[in-house]
C-alpha cells in the first residue's frame, strides 16, 4: 500500500502513481464528505489533509491529476 503520511503536498512531482492515486482517492472523499456532513469529523494532524477545507481539496485535487499527466509522459 502506497504511504502519503509524512510527504510534502506542495511537491507532488516527487510522488510516484500509487502515492497520487491514494492521494485522488483520499482528497475524493474528504470533498464529498465536507460537501455533505455540516459537522464533518476532523482528521488527525498525521493526516495529509489535515487542516484542508473544500475548496483547498478541490484546488490540491487540480494539482494531482496535473501531476499524474507529467507522471504518464514520463
């Protein structure tokens, strides 16, 4: 299993395809949970997102599928 605990968010070209898929995937949920739940559950500062509201996801969600094309050229 990919491990994102720990990496830098504002490198992702350092992340390989497991790591940005994880990342996809966990960034998915956090938006449609914080879309959906009026009280939704705070992360643990372990968590990547911690502290990441909506529209933080949505922008860092961008930025992920931006890396996974470099990552697919490559």
């Amino acid at each position: 299993m990919a491990k994102i605990k720990g990496k830098d968010l504002n490198d992702l070209s350092s992340w390989n395809e497991k790591e940005l898929r994880k990342l996809k995937i966990n960034l998915n949920n956090r938006i449609q949970t914080l879309s959906l739940s009026v009280k939704a559950k705070e992360l643990p500062e372990s968590n990547p997102l911690y502290g990441l509201g909506s529209e933080e996801c949505k922008s860092l969600l961008g930025k992920v599928f931006g890396a996974e094309k470099v990552l697919a050229k490559k």
